[in-house]
C-alpha cells in the first residue's frame, strides 16, 4: 500500500523506521537519519537544524 502511495505521488524515497519491510520495494527506502543526511549533503537543509533525533537533552 505505501509503495503505490509513493508512486502515484511521484516521490523518490520512502522513509521509515523499519526500512527491512521495503527490501524487495521498488521504491528505495531511507530511515530518517540517513534522509535527514541525504538532504544535509544536497544542501535542502542546514546542519544546524535541529530535528530532535538525538533525544532530549
């Protein structure tokens, strides 16, 4: 079901916690941590953002 979501929206990526469900997806999947670095190193987001995945402090 998501992966026809994300096709019929035209996305690139899925991102989810448990990207061991998308193995054999068509539609390549990312965790948060490595989208939210992926988008750092094309410069859509800054480094310093915070997006509160550390944890609290």
């Amino acid at each position: 079901m998501q992966c026809a979501s994300v096709m019929a929206c035209d996305a690139d990526v899925i991102v989810s916690r448990n990207i061991k469900d998308y193995q054999h997806s068509p539609i390549r999947a990312l965790t948060p941590e490595q989208c939210l670095m992926e988008l750092k190193e094309q410069r859509f987001i800054q480094d310093d953002m915070d997006w509160g995945l550390h944890g609290s402090d």
